[in-house]
C-alpha cells in the first residue's frame, strides 16, 4: 500500500493543491468584501462567543477574547473537513465517474482550503496576543506538535467517514449531531481545566482529544504553561493509525463507490 499511496500522493498532489485554490477562489468571487471574508468569519464569531460568556456568563477567564479565538480556529478546521467529507463522494461524482482519483485526495483538497483559512486565523491570532500584551514563552513552539496532531486526526477521520459515507445516506445528519456535542464538549468558550471537576474533567481530556489539543494550545500560547504532552503524543499515534485505516479503507473499496451512487 504504501508504494501506491507515494506514486498516488505525487501524482495527483498538484491537483489538490489547484483543485484548492479554485474552491477559495469561488468561495469569494461572488462578494463584495471577497477575501476580507476569511478574516471577517472568525473576528464575527469570536465576538458572538466574546459577548455571550463576558456579558451574559461573566467569564473573567484572562486574555477571553484571545482564549475564544484559538479555540474557534482549531474546531473550525477540525468540524468544517470532517463534515464535508461525508458528501464527498457524492459531491465530487462527475469527476469521480469519469477519471480515476484516490478519493483521499478529496479530503486532502478540502484539508488546504480548510488549513489556509485557519493560517489566516492564526495571523489574526498572534495579532490579537500583540494587542492583549500575552507575554510570549517558548512553550508557544508546542503548537507544531498540536497542529501535527490536529491535521492528521482531522485527516484520518475524513477518509473514514469519506468511505461509510458513500453507503450510509444518513450518516452526515448523525456526524453534525455528532459533532455539535463534541462542540459543546470541547470548552471552545470555556476552560475544562477551569470550569469541569473530576472525574468528567479527565474524561473529556483524554477521550476527547479536540478538547486536549484546544486547551494544550491554548495553555502553551496563553499561558506559559507546558500542555498535556503525553496525550498529545498519545493521540498523535491515534491519529496517525487513523490515517492508515482510512486509507487502506479507501483503496480496498473505492473501486464500488461509483456502483452505489
């Protein structure tokens, strides 16, 4: 498998890449602010989040808007390429029906277009840790790792939920049922560490590992505090195994996909 995800991966990477650009492009052609929208998107709901927790909840969590948007730009990325790997197939069926494709690649199109928007979240990020004079450590470097984590997860369950997709019509009314309880158990407004006692505080760190890499995140970028790092190695190990299946998955049965469309 592995000499074929290579020859595979080189041949049609330069498709994904192209195949991304054009879906940033079209996302914007039609607005007036065109591409102020990736920026605009995030500010928005960091405003929305900001307002409900300080104004309403009175959240005196230190550096809150900051807080709201690191972890807004993790799930984002996470929520948005899974969801939309569930269609994929479906989604991509004139191209999938006409010309061969490993249909991970699809996943991996719509992983740039998600990760090129969560670099420009983190611009805004670093700007913002400028304005609220968060001191700066270098614990921030553990974001390489947590992103490393983030992406091959989030990669390794597209491919998964890619391939139960194409044979479960249903499944993507229960993967956004799904992961808007992930959402709401992944404390992008508020702190686990802070807010949830024992023993759900250990069970939502280590079984959700959304939640861990977004507090990780933000104790090493916030806070001047070392993350959770034998999780993050733990469940980078998770993901990579993740990867693999999805893959295996994908070349053992994409042959029938276009059968049961």
């Amino acid at each position: 498998m592995w000499q074929r995800f290579k020859k595979d991966f080189n041949r049609f990477f330069s498709y994904a890449v192209f195949s991304a650009r054009s879906d940033l492009k079209a996302e914007v052609a039609s607005s007036y602010l065109n591409w102020l929208w990736w920026i605009l998107d995030p500010l928005l709901f960091m405003l929305v989040y900001t307002f409900i927790a300080v104004i309403v909840f009175k959240s005196k969590i230190q550096y809150f808007p900051v807080f709201v948007f690191v972890g807004l730009t993790l799930w984002n990325f996470f929520n948005r390429t899974v969801l939309s790997s569930v269609k994929m197939v479906r989604n991509n069926s004139a191209i999938v029906s006409k010309v061969y494709i490993p249909k991970y690649i699809l996943v991996l199109q719509k992983l740039m277009v998600n990760g090129f928007k969560m670099l420009i979240s983190f611009v805004l990020v670093f700007v913002m840790m400028l304005i609220y004079r968060v001191p700066l450590s270098p614990k921030i470097l553990y974001i390489i790792p947590i992103l490393f984590v983030m992406v091959c997860l989030t990669f390794g369950l597209g491919c998964i939920v890619l391939h139960f997709g194409v044979f479960i019509d249903d499944l993507y009314n229960v993967t956004q049922v799904l992961l808007r309880l992930v959402f709401y158990m992944s404390g992008i407004f508020y702190s686990i560490g802070d807010r949830v006692e024992e023993p759900y505080k250990s069970i939502l760190l280590k079984c959700n590992p959304v939640s861990m890499l977004i507090e990780s995140a933000r104790m090493s970028m916030l806070y001047d505090l070392t993350p959770y790092r034998k999780m993050i190695v733990l469940w980078g190990i998770v993901a990579v195994a993740l990867v693999i299946v999805g893959i295996r998955t994908i070349y053992k049965y994409e042959n029938s996909y276009v059968k049961v469309m």
